[in-house]
C-alpha cells in the first residue's frame, strides 16, 4: 500500500492520523446521540509510543460520566461487548477518543452506546 500511494485509504493508523478534527467533531456528535449524559469534549490523541513519544494532535472525544454502575464497571462492560469497545477512564469520566475509532466502525459502536444501561 505504501508502494501503491495508498496508504491513507487502506492502512487504518494512517486513516486514523490522517482523520480531520472538524470530520471526527462531526462523527462524535453522531456516535453520541441518544446516548443519555454523553457529551462532546476536545482532547488529545497520542500518535503512537516507539515512532512518535510525546506527539499528539488533536480530536474529540464521547465523554460518559454519571453513571450509576461506575465508570469503570460502564468501561468493562464496552471492552466485555462483541466487538469489544476499549476507552479510558479519567476522572470518573468514560472517554472514547474518536480519532481511534475506525469510521467503518460507527454503527457499531453507536448501537453499544444507545444500548448502554441508563
């Protein structure tokens, strides 16, 4: 692919990085909808450890706080789904960067949301 020019199209850490902030904001809008207590924030994707330490850009991220079970117990139960859905937790807060989210991925992950416990 990289010989071919088509990187981009077909290697998914290159369609991540190369993902546009006004696109991703646009796609957490949709990813979040009808998702009780989600909101949109700005945050920071890490591009990558061993090539890239400290480099970041920018993204958005499905914020989901307040949840009776937990963060973390809401956290397990996205990674225990079929397709696992892995996010961090940062200050009670469930946080899916949606930078690392492949766009093919979309109505997957907002039919777990939609069908999280409220």
């Amino acid at each position: 692919h990289y010989l071919l020019g088509e990187a981009i199209q077909e290697i998914p850490v290159w369609q991540m990085i190369a993902a546009h902030p006004p696109d991703l904001y646009t796609r957490a809008k949709h990813l979040a909808r009808g998702v009780p207590g989600a909101t949109i924030e700005p945050c920071q994707s890490a591009v990558g450890g061993g090539s890239l330490p400290g480099q970041v850009i920018p993204s958005f991220a499905i914020c989901l706080s307040g949840h009776p079970a937990g963060s973390k117990a809401l956290a397990a139960r996205l990674r225990s789904g079929e397709p696992p859905i892995v996010s961090r937790v940062t200050d009670e807060t469930v946080v899916l960067d949606v930078r690392t989210i492949l766009t093919r991925d979309d109505a997957v992950v907002h039919q777990a949301l939609r069908d999280l416990p409220g």
